[in-house]
C-alpha cells in the first residue's frame, strides 16, 4: 500500500462519521490540513500585526512583506478599483499558499492536490467574477465575447471561442493548481519509491534527483499559489475594467 | 498551453488508468467521491473563518501600522527639515548679531578716538597757550633785560673806570666826562656785542 505513490492522496475519516441529513461531513485529514494552514495563517499575521515598531521584527516584516506584495499584485493587474476584493485575494493566496506548503512536509497531506477542493475555489471565483462584471457593467459585460478590431467574417467563430474559453475558466484554473501538486507529489514519491527498490547500489541516482525535486516541488508551490491568486486578479480585472 | 495539455493529458491517463485496474488499487482518490462534501464543507468553514478573520482583523491593522509608520517617517523627515532651517534661521541671526556688534564695537572705538583726538587737541590747545604766554613773557623778559642791560654795562662801566682812575691818579675825576667816554665806546663796539 505504502508503494503507491496515489496512496498518499487518499482521504480518510479522524474519528467519528458525521451525518448531516445525506450529508458525510466527518472530520478528515483534508480537514485536519485545512484547518492546520488556517491556524498557521492566522497565528502568523497576528502575531505580525500585533506590535507597531518603526523597526519591524522578522514577523512583522514577514506580515507586511507579504501584505506588499499581494497588494502590489493586484494594483499591477487589476487596478485600484479592485481594492475591495483584497482581502479575499490575500486570503485565497496564503490559503493556497499555506496548503501548497504544508504538503512538502514529509507525511503530511496535500490540500490542494483534490481535484474537489480547487474547483470549489476555481468555481467560487468564476461565479464571484461574472456576477461582479454583470452587476459593474450590465448587460454590457457580454461584450468581453466580442473583441474589437475583428473582421465579420471572423467574428461568429471569434466569439464561440471567447465563449468557451471564458466557460473554461474555473476547469483550467483548478486543473492547472491540483494536477501541478498531484503531479510533483507522485513524481517525490516514485523517485522514493526507486531509492528503496535499488538499494544502496544504485539508489543514490534517484535520491538526488528526489532532492532536486523537492527544491523544484517547493518552487511550484509558491508558484502555484501565485499564478492561482494572479489569476483570479486578471479574471477580476476582466470584469472591473472592461476593456476588450 | 503545452504545460496544460501535458498535465491535462496525465489527469486523464490516470482516469484511465483507474478505469484499467479498478480491482487491483484505488485509482485516484481524488475522483472518489465519498468525501467530497466534507471537503467542501471543511474548505468553505475554515476559509470563511480565515477570511473573516484577516480582513475584519488583522489585515486593516497591518494596513495601519504600514499608513502609520509611512506617516511617522514622513512626520520626522518633516520636524528635521523644520529643525534644520531652524537652526539656519539661528545661524543667520548669531551672523547677524556677530556683525552688527562688530559694526557697534568699531563705531564705540572710533568715538572713542575722537573724543580722545577731541580732548587732546583742547589739552594741546590749551598747552600751547600757555607756552605761547610764558615764550611771550619770557621773551618780554629779555627784551627788556636786553634793553637795560646796555645802561647798566654803561654804568657798571663809567663806575669802574671812576674808580679806577681814582686808585691811579689819586685825584677824583668828573663821572660825566668818563660817561661820554664809555658812551661813544659803547657806541663804537655796540655791534659787536650785541649784534643787533
């Protein structure tokens, strides 16, 4: 079982099974990490915010780099009248952030490698976006379809395409992010897995090609979480400033 | 877009691969939907919490602490610039001040001079007045000590020369033919003596 490299992404219930109605909401190690990043999050920018010095500590300056940096992000993509929507940019960046992460830790469990949890995110964001840039623009958001600057003749198909490449939003962003962590956590552990089947002769290959990979895995992490985040700003972008 | 599809591509190969050997191993577990609604569940709970929380919280007071410490720092750079025009304004006065006593210190010790000048310009005056006087006197003295002293030399002479010839001739002789005889001796050798 322990050779499976899907083996670690399975899901299973921490004590007891809780029903509501049909409903199975038990308490489970997807649970246990979620809850984990989000006491990290917090405890983090907490203690980051709590003291105002001239001179920051390292945690102060952790928060406000961070605070900078996600702020900076979306100034730069979407512009100042996405000012709003930063908290839940920050929030969805260092949640997806702090997942990613808690996932390289050895025996830990991946969050954002369910292909459930980032569609939930992906489609929380798609239907968040088009019912902003509906209530920003009305009916005239519908013209995101219709490029300008585009011959007739072209333009039924140019606007399928928009269509169905606007629809293909939340699929392509939660696909990107879950088989990003699935596809790198599988490819630790079959590298793993090769340590042990070639022993110590030969095991010394794949073991520092498993180092170089968790260098590479804690890259696409951050990675990762910043094209999801950078991403949903341009989506946001698309429906304040429309501009097509 | 190739990355995509590459991944894309995996996603489905292990769908099918699930599909392939459903009866030996569990496939993916992320397509087995027993616990996707207690995923849902805990993902929408904790992320509410955690959303709630940064932005009510804690991320407008890193925003103030970022907008306060902007102000303070721009606050001091203020109060130094303050500061230091300050004490431009000070130097420019202690400059002023440093002048102007020097102007003061050089007008006190020029009337000082004057008054000096002044004052001994009236001693010297006054010096000269009095050395003046007692010239004129003395001069006056002598003027007149000059003019006797001709009679007197003459007298002294007539009486000498009275007495003289008395000691030798024995025999008194009349002062006033000895008197003619000194005058016009006098008279002759006058100049000589006197040389006026």
């Amino acid at each position: 079982m322990a050779a499976n490299p899907m083996s670690q992404f399975d899901v299973y219930r921490i004590g007891p099974e809780i029903k509501v109605g049909a409903f199975d909401i038990s308490f489970t190690n997807a649970s246990l990490f979620m809850i984990l990043s989000t006491i990290s999050i917090l405890l983090i920018f907490n203690l980051g915010s709590k003291k105002n010095s001239i001179l920051p500590n390292k945690i102060q300056l952790l928060a406000e780099l961070s605070y900078t940096f996600v702020s900076k992000m979306i100034s730069d993509t979407a512009g100042s009248k996405a000012k709003p929507y930063f908290a839940f940019i920050f929030s969805l960046f260092m949640f997806v952030l702090f997942c990613n992460m808690f996932g390289m830790i050895p025996y830990t469990f991946t969050v954002t490698s369910h292909i459930i949890v980032t569609f939930v995110l992906a489609a929380f964001i798609f239907i968040g976006v088009t019912v902003i840039g509906f209530i920003k623009h009305g009916f005239g958001y519908l013209k995101l379809f219709v490029p300008s600057g585009v011959p007739a003749v072209l333009l039924p198909l140019i606007v399928v395409i928009e269509i169905i490449s606007y629809l293909s939003r939340p699929i392509s962003l939660s696909v990107r992010l879950f088989a990003n962590m699935m596809a790198g956590h599988t490819m630790m552990k079959v590298f793993g897995g090769f340590v042990i089947s070639l022993g110590i002769v030969g095991g010394w290959l794949p073991l520092s090609f498993s180092v170089a990979l968790t260098g590479l895995e804690i890259l696409v992490a951050f990675l990762q979480a910043y094209v999801f985040a950078i991403l949903t700003c341009i989506y946001l972008n698309d429906a304040l400033n429309l501009h097509h | 877009m190739v990355k995509k599809i590459y991944f894309q591509s995996i996603f489905f190969s292990f769908f099918f691969i699930k599909e392939a050997f459903a009866a030996e191993s569990g496939g993916m577990p992320q397509l087995n939907p027993e616990f996707w609604v207690s995923q849902i569940f805990w993902l929408i709970l904790t992320f509410g919490i955690m959303y709630l929380v940064l932005s009510k919280l804690i991320l407008p007071k890193i925003s103030n602490n970022l907008e306060s410490r902007k102000s303070q720092i721009l606050e001091n750079i203020e109060a130094a610039e303050k500061q230091r025009e300050d004490s431009d304004a000070k130097l420019k006065e202690y400059d002023e001040i440093i002048s102007k006593s020097k102007l003061e210190a050089n007008s006190i010790f020029n009337q000082a001079r004057e008054k000096a000048l002044k004052d001994i310009g009236a001693k010297r005056e006054v010096l000269d007045k009095q050395i003046d006087n007692e010239i004129a006197e003395a001069e006056k003295e002598i003027n007149a000590l000059r003019k006797n002293a001709p009679d007197k030399i003459n007298k002294i002479a007539i009486e000498t020369s009275s007495e003289l010839l008395q000691k030798l001739i024995g025999a008194e002789v009349n002062n006033s033919s000895i008197s003619a005889i000194v005058d016009d001796l006098s008279k002759r050798n006058g100049d000589k003596y006197y040389g006026n």
